[in-house]
C-alpha cells in the first residue's frame, strides 16, 4: 500500500494516541477532522491497521511473567490452532530460522507457565521436534519513529513487578473491551456492560490514574506498510545493570528498533527490529555489533513473517 506524507504522519500520531478525539488528532497532523475520518477508514478497510491494541499494566493484573518460545513443528498449522486457544497466549506466529513459530505466553508466574506448557507439550509430542523458552526480566517497546520523531515519545515497560490490584467486574469487562477494540467509544463500552456513560468514563479514567491502563499500540498488516519485523537475538556477556542501561539508551535512539527485552536464557537480548529492507536491516545488525562489540559473544537472527491478531490481556 503506497503511503504519502500525511499517512505516514497520521500511522505515526495515531500510534499511541488512537483514543484521541478526530479534531485534536487532525490539528496534532495538520489536517482536516474529514481528512483524519477519511484517512482512517481507509487505513481499516484495506487491512493496514489490524487492531488497535489497549497496552495493560499486566503485574497490576496479577501476571508478572513474559515467556517467548521458538518452536520447530511438523503440522505448524495444528500447532498454532491449539496455541491460540490458551488464554495465557498473547501471540502466535510464523517465523524464518531454525524454528517455524513463535509464541508469547504471559502468565501468573512460573508455575503456570509449567503447567500450561507442559500439558500443551503432552498434547502435541507427536507435533514438536524442538523449542527454546526465554524467561523474560524486562520488556520495553519504543515509539514507532520509522516516518519520523514525535514531539511526546512514550515507551511501555510491558515486565515491572508490582502488587496486584483488586478490580470490580465492570473494571474487568471495560477491560475485556478495550481489548477486543482500543478504539471502542465510552457510549459503546457502556451500553455493552450495563453502565451509565458517566461511569464508564469514571472507571476508565480511573484505571489510566492506577497505571492499569498504560496506552496504546496498533498491530499493523507489515507487508501492506511496507516493513519487516524480525528478532535479533544475542548473547551478551558481563550484562550487568549499566550494560543494560546502555543498550537501552542505544535501543531507544535508534529508529529500527521496536522492542527491547532482557531474559534470564542461554541468549539474554533480545531485539526486534523493523524495518524496509535488507540494506537496512545489515546496517540495523552492523550499528549495534559495532557500539556493543567486545560484549556480544553470538547472535542469531529471526525473521518474523506473519503474526495472528494480538490479544493483550489473558482472560
């Protein structure tokens, strides 16, 4: 799909502040409330825009564990089927490298983790010939800056411990709609779960002030934009707090990078990478060998080539 200035401009605002009223969204981009209207529907029905995601707070809601696994299948379709079904998965999807899929697990901690991937283990042995599981410590995903800077670049820590809180159930369901769409107006939130309007905006301020709520993403169809998504994996050694400091501040500098975690694994950094084509990949994979040469010992790539429609919450 052939992008102008003013769409590159608009996917950029739009990407953490798609609850935006139109108006405010048009004068922010320099366009018409219309022109933003126009656009957006143009953006959905071609399939660009895939979802708008609500970003969650996921300790607040009592799962502080993110798990990454790489598996090698023989019926990848089967497998993804049955991944999908488990609530704990956040998302599933097609990959190139020694491994045909991977798969994001967010879980109460590590025992459920065990148990749901050992009974998903039981269920398809015939299925896995082999996987790698990456015990994530921390996960930060960075402002798209792919068309350019914003003027308010907002990162999300997706793995920080914190104490659950309690939610009522018309917390939980604004929740559960938010999730279906980030996107889905007060009125329509409040119609669906039994509520006045004026409590649902009550409610849904209220859990942004609890940082339940921390923002918002978009899941984009990759090819119709134009970009590629692949992992950059590596092991780094002596990666103490200040190492990790520094390639965080290298990660979110850097336009390519889109995601930034740290694992407890045998490769204990992970990069994602976006990008528009292999010239810009190998100077994404040269710039970081380069700033971070004497403490990377190996590095693996893997290129992602299709992604299901993310869910963001497990229940």
């Amino acid at each position: 799909m052939k992008l102008d200035t003013i769409d590159k401009k608009l996917l950029t605002y739009l990407y953490h502040n798609y609850r935006s009223p139109l108006t405010k969204i048009g004068n922010e981009c320099r366009i018409s409330r219309d022109q933003v209207e126009y656009r957006l529907e143009k953006f959905e029905k071609s399939g660009l825009i895939k979802k708008y995601l609500t970003v969650f707070n996921y300790a607040l809601l009592g799962f502080n564990d993110l798990f990454i696994v790489y598996m090698k299948t023989k019926n990848k379709e089967k497998v993804k089927l049955s991944l999908q079904a488990i609530k704990n998965t956040l998302s599933v999807g097609d990959v190139v490298s020694s491994f045909d899929i991977f798969v994001n697990f967010i879980c109460e901690n590590k025992n459920e983790f065990d148990s749901i991937f050992s009974s998903f283990l039981e269920k398809h042995k015939e299925e896995i010939q082999s996987y790698e599981i990456f015990n994530t410590t921390y996960a930060e995903f960075f402002p798209l800056k792919a068309f350019g800077n914003q003027k308010n670049e907002i990162s999300y820590k997706a793995v920080e411990p914190k104490q659950k809180i309690d939610l009522d159930k018309k917390e939980i369901d604004i929740l559960k709609e938010l999730e279906k769409n980030g996107r889905s107006k007060i009125i329509d939130i409040a119609s669906k779960i039994g509520i006045s309007g004026e409590l649902a905006l009550y409610k849904l301020k209220q859990l942004r002030k609890k940082e339940v709520i921390l923002g918002n993403r978009i899941q984009f169809d990759m090819q119709k934009l134009g970009f590629y998504f692949s992992i950059l994996r590596l092991k780094v050694k002596n990666l103490d707090q200040i190492l990790k400091e520094k390639i965080r501040h290298f990660c979110k500098t850097k336009k390519y990078t889109n995601a930034l975690i740290f694992s407890i694994s045998d490769y204990n950094v992970l990069i994602q990478l976006f990008y528009q084509n292999e010239d810009e990949l190998r100077k994404a994979i040269n710039e970081l060998n380069e700033e971070f040469r004497e403490y990377i010992t190996q590095d693996s790539l893997i290129l992602i080539e299709n992604e299901m429609t993310a869910r963001t919450i497990p229940f």
